[in-house]
C-alpha cells in the first residue's frame, strides 16, 4: 500500500458511489420536509455535517502521534465500516422509494405520525 496508485485506486473504490447517494438522499430530503421549514432543516443538517469535518484531522493527527500508521488507519477504516454497516441495517433508509415514488412516500410517512409505513 506504499504506492501512490494503490492509495489512489483503494481512494477511488471508497468514493466511486458517494455522488450518487449523497444526490438520492439529498433529493429525497428536499421532497419530504415541508417547503417552509427547508431552510431550518437544511441549517441543521449542515451544521452537524460541517461540525463533524474538523474531526477528521483532529483524530488523524493525535492518532498518527499516539499509535502510528497503522492502527490509525485501521481505526478510522473501522469507523467507516461502522458507518456503512448503520446504514445498510437502517430499514427506514432501506425502504426509499426509486424518485418516482418519493411524494406519496414522504406523504405517508408525515400522515403516519413520524413512522415510516410498517413499523409500530
């Protein structure tokens, strides 16, 4: 993993298909909360996404002068497979509609009281 082209082809498999969701999720955000509440929503949304970047270097920093290379790559690829894994166990995220579908299912979930359709 020394070589400049296996970082960048492991770099490029990481983030192949983040446009993609980071578009499907966003789109799906901009249909489900309500017209007047977007700019709140979307404040919120940002400032828990932007507060977390400043951790990145925070942990690369402290964890390459602590443990070394290794063991902070590894744990910062562990809390990427923790992430993942979240998201892929999310039944909620699951159950997103193809675009088509993505009015009647805010919709519904809105009407049901905050719980997606299905569930308790």
């Amino acid at each position: 993993m020394d070589s400049l082209i296996g970082m960048l082809v492991v770099l490029a498999a990481a983030v192949l298909f983040v446009p993609a969701l980071n578009s499907a999720l966003l789109g799906y955000f901009m249909v489900a909360v309500p017209t007047q509440m977007l700019g709140r929503a979307n404040s919120a949304m940002q400032v828990l996404a932007m507060g977390a970047m400043p951790l990145a270097p925070v942990v690369a920093g402290f964890g390459l002068s602590w443990a070394g290379r290794t063991p902070t790559l590894l744990f910062c690829g562990a809390l990427c497979v923790v992430a993942a894994l979240v998201s892929v166990t999310n039944r909620g995220l699951r159950s997103l509609p193809v675009e088509s579908g993505w009015s009647g299912h805010a919709s519904r979930f809105a009407r049901d009281g905050g719980r997606p359709q299905g569930e308790a």
